[in-house]
C-alpha cells in the first residue's frame, strides 16, 4: 500500500510556482521520499528525491518538513508543459527498493 | 539519467496468443527491474520485481504462469503475456534502477487484446 497522501488535482497559473504537498506520517528513518510524474501516456520520469534536507535540481525543489512527515515539490515555474500526474512516493533504498505508487495529483497548468 | 527503451510502444493481439514485451537499458547495467501495469485513469501497479539471472519475484494476486518475466541480462527484461484475454488489455511499462537508486522508466506498452 502507498504511504503517501496528495490533493487528487490541483491548478496552477503559467508561470508561477506549483506547490504540491504530500503527507507522510509514517515514513521511517531509512525511507526516502521521490517524486515522479507521468504525462498523458508515457511512463513515469523521476524528478527528484530526498531524505531529510532539502533538495533542488534543474526541474524542481524539495521541502521536507523538520519531522519528516511531509513534503512539498515545488515547480518554481510552471509550463503548459508541467501538467502531469505527480506521484509523491516514501521507499526504503534499501532491500526490495521497489517504488509502490499512490493515486498521485493531477496537475494542470492553466494559460 | 539513465535511459530505457521499451518495445513495442502499442500492440494488437488477438485473444489466446501470446505478447512479448521487451525492456532495454541503454546505457546502464540493470541488476534489478520492475514491471508495473496501469489501467485507465489508475495509477501504477507494480506487477513483479526481476533480478538478473534470477526468478522475478511477483506481487501478490499477479499469476506468475500468466507474465512470464525473463531477466537473462543486465540490458534487457522481457514479459511475455500468455493467453492474452481482453481483461489483460493495459499499459504495461518497466522500470530499471539508476545508479543513486532512483529508477527510470520505459515509454510503456499499450497492449489491446481483441
């Protein structure tokens, strides 16, 4: 079962940031949390992860709270391009390593 | 990051035949790789785990003798659908962990069984 709960949709201007929270109470210590989205038909792209800090790449930023029990991807720009399906997902890289994923957010970037 | 290449990208058979599914890494050897099977407007399922030169361990409720998944390689996988039936029908896609352990994913294989 996900371990991870997100908006069922949410929207968003073009051009300004997208903020999709994500709740994970349960997440333990060896567990990190990623973030994946899937466009219309294609299989999932990774965009980031994290473990407690806070991470940032060319696509997105991460924020995870203090605790650990949620997190937030933020799209610092979004485009047209930017409407996906985003998958919040808490995995342990160790053992199985396998990504379980939830029902994810909608996001749709309005022009 | 790394890149996988799925084949085909949609086919067409007919009830009772079987479906070859291929899943390549390109450009990183892939001990471990999954196999996930969506239904429209669901997320993903995760149907088995394979590991190379090793049986696939399947999720529970997936019928092992049904997707048979072969991992013969560190650059390919490949799940053979056998005895399609329409309700086998769906977007199957692989998926190959990455060297800082997060995975990539093929484009995925919209299979329609008539």
């Amino acid at each position: 079962d996900a371990k991870t709960t997100q908006p069922t949709s949410m929207d968003c201007a073009e051009g300004r940031a997208a903020n999709l929270p994500c709740n994970h109470s349960t997440i333990s210590g060896n567990e990190y949390v990623y973030w994946y989205r899937q466009i219309h038909s294609q299989g999932p792209q990774y965009i980031i992860h994290g473990l407690k800090n806070n991470e940032t790449n060319e696509m997105a930023s991460l924020i995870i709270t203090e605790d650990r029990k949620s997190s937030t991807l933020i799209l610092p720009h979004a485009t047209l391009r930017d409407t996906a399906v985003y998958y919040c997902i808490v995995r342990d890289i160790q053992g199985a390593q396998k990504l379980v994923f939830g029902q994810g957010t909608r996001l749709t970037i309005n022009p | 990051g790394a890149v996988v290449s799925q084949h085909p990208s949609r086919v067409i058979c007919k009830s009772g035949t079987s479906v070859k599914i291929e899943c390549r890494s390109l450009d990183f050897q892939a001990t471990t790789m999954f196999w996930y099977r969506q239904f429209p407007k669901q997320s993903l399922m995760l149907m088995a785990t394979s590991n190379e030169g090793s049986k696939a361990t399947y999720e529970q409720g997936v019928e092992k003798d049904k997707f048979l998944i072969n991992h013969a390689s560190l650059t390919l996988s490949t799940l053979t659908v056998t005895s399609a039936h329409p309700e086998d029908s769906s977007f199957y896609i692989c998926s190959e962990l990455g060297p800082n352990t997060e995975a990539f994913f093929g484009q995925g294989t919209r299979l329609t069984v008539v």
